[in-house]
C-alpha cells in the first residue's frame, strides 16, 4: 500500500508553521473517514508528535517574551532609579 503522507521526512527539524500545516492534513484525512485502521493509528500518533512540538515551541516563545518584557521592566526601572525625583 503506497504512504498516504506525500510530505518527505527530512532530517530538518519542522517549523512550527510546517507542523500545523501537517496537522490540518491530519486532520482533513481523518475528518474524511477514507483513512483505514491501520492508517488512522500512525495519523494520531504522528499528530501527537506535533501537537507535542507546537506545544514546546509556543511555552520556548513563551518564555522567550516574558525575559524580555523583564529586561524591558528592568530597563524602566534602571533609567527611573537615575532621574531626579525618583
């Protein structure tokens, strides 16, 4: 039986847009009821797998905001800390 999936694995890791466009075909294959059984186990599980990655790529952007909104509050209060009347 020839791979549903026409996406080529590579060695490259996915980007998140990449992953969520995969998802949507995951979800439009299985939404589509043509999928077998077989075909509809290897579809979750490759789903989870980047659910999982869209997941630890939103907390790292995540995280990646909030050291930056604490730099920019240090900054303020640094440059606060230096004027008169403060």
């Amino acid at each position: 039986m020839p791979d549903p999936d026409p996406t080529p694995l590579t060695a490259e890791p996915l980007t998140y847009e990449a992953a969520t466009a995969r998802l949507e075909e995951i979800i439009k294959r299985l939404d589509s009821g043509e999928a077998g059984l077989r075909e509809t186990l290897e579809l979750c599980r490759e789903g989870r797998t980047l659910v999982e990655l869209c997941a630890a790529e939103l907390e790292a952007v995540g995280q990646g905001l909030e050291e930056l909104q604490l730099g920019e509050l240090v900054a303020r209060l640094e440059a606060g800390a230096g004027s008169p009347g403060a």
